[in-house]
C-alpha cells in the first residue's frame, strides 16, 4: 500500500530533486561550490523578483525567522508583532525572547490581516522600527494581503519583516514590490526539498539596519553571511548543509522550467478545486473567504475529531496535519504543494470520505463531480 504524505512540511519532493542530493559531496571551499551557491543565487532571485543576496544556512524555518529578526532587533525596540495564527505567535516569540518591546495585533485564527488594523496600530505606535507579518498562516490555511497591508501603512514606514515559510515556491512573493525589507523562508514545503535549509533575503534599508546592529550571534551573523557571499567565487562562513543545496538548486530548476506563473497558477487550480470536493462532502473551511486561501495548504473544521480523522486516514494510508494550538483538535489540514492534479484530487477527496465514514460522520456523495466541475472551470 502507497503511502502519500500530505503534511504542511516536510512535503514529497520530485524524484530527481532527491536523486541529486544522493550525489557525492564536495568541499565548501572549493570553485564548484562557488558555482552552486552562484547558480541558487540566480534562481532565487528569479524567483522573488529581487537583487542583492539570498542567504542561505542551516536551519528549519524558525531558523531562517531567528536569523533575520536577530541581525536587527535590538533590546528595547519597539516591535509591532501582527498574528492570525500559530506562526504569528511563533515569530512574536521570538521578538519577545531577543527583548523586543512588544504591540501585538491579534487576529481572530481563520481571518486574515486587515490592512486598516495594522495602519491604526501603527499610527496608535508612532516609535514601531519592525513589523512582524505572516504570508501565509500554516496553521489556518489563510493567506495574508501583504501588498495591501504595506500600503496602507503610514509613512515613513517602519522594516517590515515577513514570514514565507509556506508561501514561497507556492504562490508570488515579491518582496522588493511589495515595499517588504526582510523575507524569510525555508526548503521544506514550497520549495520541494528536504528540511533543513534557511533563506534570509534583506532589502538595502534592512541590510543598513544590520549593520548598525552588533550581532550577538555568531551562527546568525547576517553581515558575515553577506561577507562571504559577496566573494567572487560564493561560499559560507561555516559548513553549509551541501547535499541539501543540489536539492534545492534541482527544485529550482525544475521551477523555473515549468514557469513560475503557470506554477502558481496549477497551485491555485488544485487549491480551489479540493476546497469545491471538501464543501461538498459536507464538510466546512476554516477560511471563508476564498481569496485569502492558501493555495499550499488547506484547513477543515472538525470539531472535537481531528485526532480519530488523523488516525483514520494514517490507517488508510494518508498522513495529514492536525491543528495546532487553540484549534489542534478542531482541524485537520491536508498540504498540496507538489506537482499534484486530478488523480490526487480524487485521493484526496476519496480518502477523506472513507475516513469520515469511518469516523461516524455522514459526508455527502457527489463530491467528486463538484470537484470535476470547478477543475475545469479553474483550468479554463
Ligand atoms: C513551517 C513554518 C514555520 C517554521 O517551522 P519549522 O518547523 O521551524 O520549519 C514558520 N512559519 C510558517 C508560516 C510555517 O509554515
């Protein structure tokens, strides 16, 4: 029996991102890691639509989050950390940890930012230097607007740093456009690679911030990382996870070849197509509104059954997330990042009713002929 692996990270990754990180190792000193690191420049940049370094080091997406607030955030500063769910939390956290001076803005778990609320928390805060910002929140499956909230922001603007663990490589981040400053992200979910490596991407007016900033960290060096970027032939400071890298430069790749629009936009088809399948088993989104809907991941109220519903599927072969935090037994969310289409949507759909059957629950039949409908409205 096949077992299919629909977690919000790590997520499967294509067979010949795999196949290169089994190829042999090669010495972080020596020209053709240069070349590698060069090449993953490239792409990633290519990718968010940006100039200047990506830098990229060991870690998960904590990590990436930890290493970017550090290389700015000193004691005392003034911290508007905005939250719709558990990773808002988590970076809020972390803010808390280095001695940030802390505003929260909460956010009900399900909705998304409004931009009006962060411009009022900002205008209530006149002293605000970051603002902390989730694109996409894993543990509800919404998708903030961050263009609009940066916006909307009063000027000048503080640094606006966001969370992109689960958005990049899934739908467009343009930090650069979007007027963002930092971005962080890692390899396991969108990027179609195995855990374990961190991105930082800095815009010039956080890269200055950094470096008016003492870094108390030496592994998170942010001006280090840059330093040895910056080298003719690429490298980093300490040994970088170099397996990982082929991964990550063979998932880029095979990105980039299928055209990151037309991605994206197979990303949104089989997002909205699995939320059309899942009403129509009867069963209800945490997300109302449609446009503020992960296209990588997607949350359903279960109230009281997520665990038994986890268990269930995971006899059946399909391993999903629970919820996490206040809603852990409330939902379960079911990941879609790969290079999934219709066989997959009516796994989904299909293992999904017989776990609800199994359950006690009544899903409604029908629910792959609504699907079929909305998959090919969405490919039209
Ligand atoms: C996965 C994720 C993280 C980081 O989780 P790690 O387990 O440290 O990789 C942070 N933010 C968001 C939005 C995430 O989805």
């Amino acid at each position: 029996m096949g077992k299919f692996l629909c977690t919000p990270g790590p997520v499967p990754v294509p067979d010949m991102v795999a196949a290169a990180a089994a190829r042999p190792l090669m010495s972080h000193r020596e020209p053709d890691f240069g070349s590698l690191l060069g090449r993953l420049q490239n792409r990633l940049r290519d990718l968010l639509h940006v100039d200047g370094p990506v830098l990229l080091f060991p870690g998960s997406g904590t990590g990436a989050l930890e290493g970017m607030l550090g290389g700015m955030l000193r004691p005392g500063m003034k911290v508007l950390s905005v939250s719709c769910g558990a990773f808002g939390d988590r970076f809020r956290d972390i803010a808390l940890r280095m001695g940030g001076d802390v505003v929260s803005v909460d956010v009900p778990w399900g909705s998304s930012v409004s931009p009006e609320r962060v411009r009022e928390a900002l205008q209530e805060n006149g002293d605000v230097r970051l603002v902390l910002l989730t694109h996409n929140e894993t543990s509800t499956g919404v998708t903030n607007p961050i263009w609009r909230i940066v916006r909307a922001m009063p000027e000048p603007r503080p640094l606006v740093l966001v969370d992109a663990v689960s958005s990049l490589g899934c739908m467009p981040c343009s930090p650069e456009t979007w007027g963002v400053d930092g971005l962080a992200s890692s390899s396991q979910k969108g990027l179609l690679t195995p855990p374990g490596v961190a991105l930082v991407w800095l815009s010039p007016k956080a890269w200055k911030a950094v470096e008016e900033t003492p870094s108390r960290s030496v592994f998170f060096d942010l001006r280090a990382h840059r330093t040895f970027l910056d080298k003719v032939e690429p490298q980093n400071p300490y040994t970088p996870p170099v397996t990982l890298f082929y991964a990550l430069d063979a998932a880029l790749a095979f990105l980039g070849e299928y055209g990151h629009a037309r991605w994206f936009a197979a990303r949104r088809r089989f997002a909205r197509t699995f939320a059309e399948g899942v009403r129509a088993l009867g069963c209800t989104l945490l997300v109302a509104e449609e446009a503020r809907r992960s296209w990588g991941v997607t949350a359903l109220r279960v109230p009281g059954m997520s665990k038994r519903l986890q268990k269930t599927l995971r006899d059946l072969g399909v391993e999903v997330a629970e919820g996490q935090g206040r809603l852990k037994e409330d939902l379960i969310r079911f990941a879609h990042y790969g290079d999934l289409g219709w066989p997959e949507i009516a796994l989904y759909l299909g293992s999904l009713y017989a776990a609800l059957r199994e359950c006690g629950a009544d899903p409604k039949t029908g629910a792959l002929e609504a699907a079929y409908a909305a998959w090919n409205k969405e490919g039209a």
